[in-house]
C-alpha cells in the first residue's frame, strides 16, 4: 500500500451507523435476560 493511498476507514456515517447497532444489541441482549430471569421467578 502506498503512503498516498487513502486510509481504510469506514465513513463517519457508517461508524455512527455501526454503534448505534452495537448498543441496541447490548440493549436486546440486557433485555432477553431480563425476561428469562422474571419468567423463572415467576414460575
């Protein structure tokens, strides 16, 4: 790769993109666990 070649890096947007992705996921993921834990409790 030639130092005048552009830098691999995904767009701003894209970055923005792919974190507001990765949070909603850890929320999903909070969540799932969440529902499994009072559906043990409750029965």
């Amino acid at each position: 790769m030639l130092w005048s070649d552009p830098r691999d890096e995904p767009p701003e947007e894209m970055r923005k993109a792919q974190a507001m992705m990765r949070r909603a996921m850890l929320i999903v993921a909070l969540g799932a666990a969440l529902v499994m834990l009072v559906a043990t409790w409750r029965s």
